[in-house]
C-alpha cells in the first residue's frame, strides 16, 4: 500500500509534464491542419467542376505525374525517392518488389517471390545502377528490375528478367540460384492514404508527447511531418512468372503500392514494425505500422484499413504482441488490437525472416516475414517488416555529369563512351549516357576505370527499324499473342 502510494507521488509530475505537452502538440497539430488544408497534394477533384477535365478525373492532373515520377537529383541528397508493392493471395503465394533511389544513378533493389509450390526466391544482389531521371524518364530502375507507371496513381507496371536466389528451405551446403523472368501490372482499387497529421491528430498528439523534445515546449511538428512524407494505395497485380524458362505461371495477388519521400536525416534512429496483411474472403486489406523516431515521437501508429466496401478508414490505436523468436522456435506468433472505424481482433504466424539492407534513402536493414493470420473465422496472409535505421546514406559532394542540355545537330551511328554526346540519352539510351558520364567522371576523380567502348545510337536504331520490318514485328506478335495462326 504504501510502496504504490509512493510509486504514484513520483508518477504524478511525469503524468502532469506529459499532458501538457499533449496538449502543446495537439493545438499545433490543428494549427498545422488549418494552415495546409487548403493545399493538401491528393485534393485535387471536384465532381461539381463542370467542364474541368483534371477535376472531374477525365486527364490526369500534372501533380499526380511528378509525385509518381523519379524525383530530381536535388531531392536525392536529402530525401528518400522510394517505391514499394506488394501483394498475397489465399494460395500463400507473395510478391514484394521495392527500388529505392540514391545519388549519382545508384539505386537499391528489393525482390522476394513465393509461389504456391513453396518455392521461395528473392534478389541476392541488391545494389545497382538505375537509369537516368530526366523530364522525359518516368522509369525506376535498378540493375535488371524495373517499374514504372503507366497511368498516375491507377496503374504501374513491373519488370524483372535475371538471376533470384532460391531460399526454399535451409541450404546450408550451397546457394543455388535461378533465372527469374516476370511482369506483373498493378492497378489501384482504393482511395490514397496521404500519411498526413490530420488522419489522427489524437494518436500523433500522443506519440509527440511520449518522446523527448530537443527544445522545451516546442514540439517537433516540422521533423514529423518531414520524416512521414509518404502515401499509399491498395490494389491488385497480375502477371506471369517464368522460372528458368519453364512455361509462364499466372498470379492474381491483392496488396499495395507505396511511395516514400521522407527526408532521410529526420528518421535516423527510427524503428518500426509494419504488417500488411489481406483477406481474400471478403476483400480486407490493412496497412499497420507502429514507429518510434528520437526527439519526434514514440510508439506512433499509423497507417489504414480498407474494409469490405472499400472504404480507406486511417488507423487510430494499435496495440500488436509479437512472440520472439528463439532457437527451438522456428516459428513465430502475434496478435493484434486495433482500431480503425472499428474494433479488429486477430491473431496469426510469423515464419522466419530474411534479412533486406538498405543503402540509399536510409542506411539500416528489415527483416522480411510471411505471416497468416484469422479474423473471426476469415483465414488471410501478408508481410511483417521490421526494421532500424542507422543513419543518414553516405552522399558523395561529386555528382555525375548531368544530361547534354542541347542535342548534337547531327547524331552519328556511333559513339563512344568518352564523346560527350554520349552523355545524353536521346543520343545512347540509359545504360550508354550511364556510362558515358561515368567515362567523364573517371577520367577526372583518377580513382576508377571504365572500359573503352562504342554506344550504337538512336539514329541507327531509327535507320535500321524499316517500315517493312515493323509489319514483320506487328506479324510475330500477333502469331504469339494468338491473334492469328503462325
């Protein structure tokens, strides 16, 4: 009785500072709110806007195509330029496929693969080269994985054709790896959560007041909103998979698309756990994170679900309960409370993770888990991240040389790498203007070597591509899509 009494008396002071700085950070959230409600990025319709195309959704606003877009160089050396889908289906099969974009044309990939057959693969190698990002490129790309949109905000379309490791059971003796080929196109069948204060005042109220203020009584609103510059969708991709050139296998998996922007030196100390999740009986999907950032905010949830009617309802509380994994347990396990519009309940198994790192937009690493889990009696699967963030990615002061501003009048058949023209990409492509400024940065760092060579141009392309061989290509495409014998 008396050591609780006592336990109380030191409690109270701490109870009283935190409730101040509740309500600190609560009416700076709402001034925030009022300030920018007004240019909100994802406000941009209005069904009442007669003879307004952009409005009334018949063409594409231009702010949906720079979100989506690459970001430019600029944005590169102190934000993230991350995009991330994912999808799961009810025959426990999952596709996870992520690019994150660094300065100087670096990039980092993430691929994992479950097929219903119980293989598993994902990419062995996860650094790369993209291409390069100008006005006209709309392409994310690492190594031999690619992404990019087709129509903003509705449809995306990826691809990948090279080497995946097979981690299907423990290979301890040997890694074996397979040649890999897919394509798989996503398309939207949600609203957006645009990650902003006002989706749940009340819980980021909460978060801000549990961590640590650097400056007293002056909450860190502008490192939140800076650190959770992201959006996502829910959708679903479709596609074909073909393992080392055996026949295409087709898959039908329901997930989501996001997008990350956040400024890289705001969450450095960041942990997280993130699980996404589906049930195919009647359409649930959900997005739960619960993130920690020092001197922003502890413990904050965010996130959403999309219900049965596919109404987007942001995430309020969320309380999740992981078994650790141990060496006797191979497994792992979890139960989840939440509310979003309603009250969730649901339980499920975590399988061993694999470990991603990340090198560009943020330097830590995420253990990647398949989980399946019940609501009630409805039987679903998804991904759990979890994950830290070590620092701030190393940036380099020196910047590959940009794209020729102005196009040689004459573009020859050829180039090679140390001509400046074969800098610019309308001239040699992405892969050959790459190494075109790579070719003019070694040869003023002195500290690598490219290899001479020779770009076949876009001019011998357009040469060589004759009316009667485009008829031969429409001939052969119609033969292999089945549109007429052959």
């Amino acid at each position: 009785m008396i050591v609780s009494f006592i336990i109380t008396l030191f409690k109270a002071p701490l109870e009283f500072i935190y409730w101040i700085k509740w309500a600190i950070a609560y009416i700076a959230i709402r001034i925030c709110n009022a300030l920018q409600s007004k240019r909100r990025r994802f406000d941009l319709y209005d069904l009442r806007a007669t003879g307004d195309p952009f409005k009334l959704g018949f063409l594409t606003p231009h702010l949906e195509k720079e979100l989506e877009s690459p970001c430019p160089e600029s944005h590169l050396q102190e934000a993230a330029d991350e995009v991330v889908f994912y999808g799961v289906n009810s025959k426990s099969e999952c596709l996870l496929v992520r690019i994150a974009r660094g300065c100087n044309q670096m990039a980092d990939a993430w691929i994992y693969l479950k097929l219903a057959n119980g293989k598993t693969y994902n990419l062995a190698e996860t650094m790369g080269y993209q291409q390069s990002s100008d006005d006209k490129n709309r392409i994310f790309s690492c190594g031999k994985l690619q992404m990019h949109y087709l129509s903003p905000m509705r449809r995306w379309r990826i691809f990948y054709c090279g080497m995946l490791k097979d981690i299907s059971g423990h290979k301890e003796d040997y890694e074996e790896s397979v040649f890999v080929k897919f394509v798989f196109v996503w398309r939207a069948s949600s609203d957006v959560y645009d990650c902003t204060l006002d989706t749940n005042p009340e819980g980021f109220a909460d978060a801000i007041a549990g961590s640590e203020w650097k400056v007293p009584f002056v909450p860190p609103i502008k490192k939140v909103t800076d650190a959770l510059n992201m959006y996502a969708q829910t959708g679903v991709v479709t596609g074909t998979v073909s393992v080392n050139d055996e026949s295409d296998y087709e898959m039908y998996l329901f997930g989501e698309r996001i997008r990350n922007l956040g400024k890289s030196a705001n969450i450095v100390g960041c942990k997280f756990t993130s699980i996404l999740g589906n049930t195919p009986a009647n359409g649930l999907t959900f997005h739960l994170t619960n993130v920690s950032v020092p001197y922003a905010f502890k413990n904050l949830p965010l996130g959403f679900v999309v219900d049965p009617d596919g109404n987007l309802v942001p995430l309020r509380e969320l309380d999740i309960d992981i078994v650790p994994f141990s060496a006797k347990r191979p497994e792992s396990s979890f139960k989840l409370n939440l509310i979003a519009g309603q009250q969730y309940e649901f339980s499920g198994s975590i399988a061993e993770p694999i470990v991603f790192y990340s090198g560009q937009g943020w330097s830590g690493y995420l253990d990647l888990s398949y989980i399946e889990f019940t609501i009630g009696n409805r039987k679903g699967s998804g991904l759990m991240f979890s994950g830290e963030v070590y620092k701030e990615p190393k940036r380099t002061n020196k910047i590959i040389p940009p794209p020729l501003e102005v196009m040689p009048s004459s573009v020859p058949l050829t180039v090679q790498f140390a001509e400046e023209a074969s800098r610019a990409g309308e001239v040699s492509g992405g892969k050959g203007s790459s190494l075109g400024r790579l070719t003019h940065l070694s040869q003023e760092e002195k500290t690598f070597i490219v290899p001479k060579g020779i770009v076949v141009t876009t001019a011998a392309y357009s040469e060589f591509l004759t009316p009667e061989i485009l008829k031969e290509v429409k001939h052969l495409e119609d033969v292999a899509y089945g549109n007429q014998q052959g």
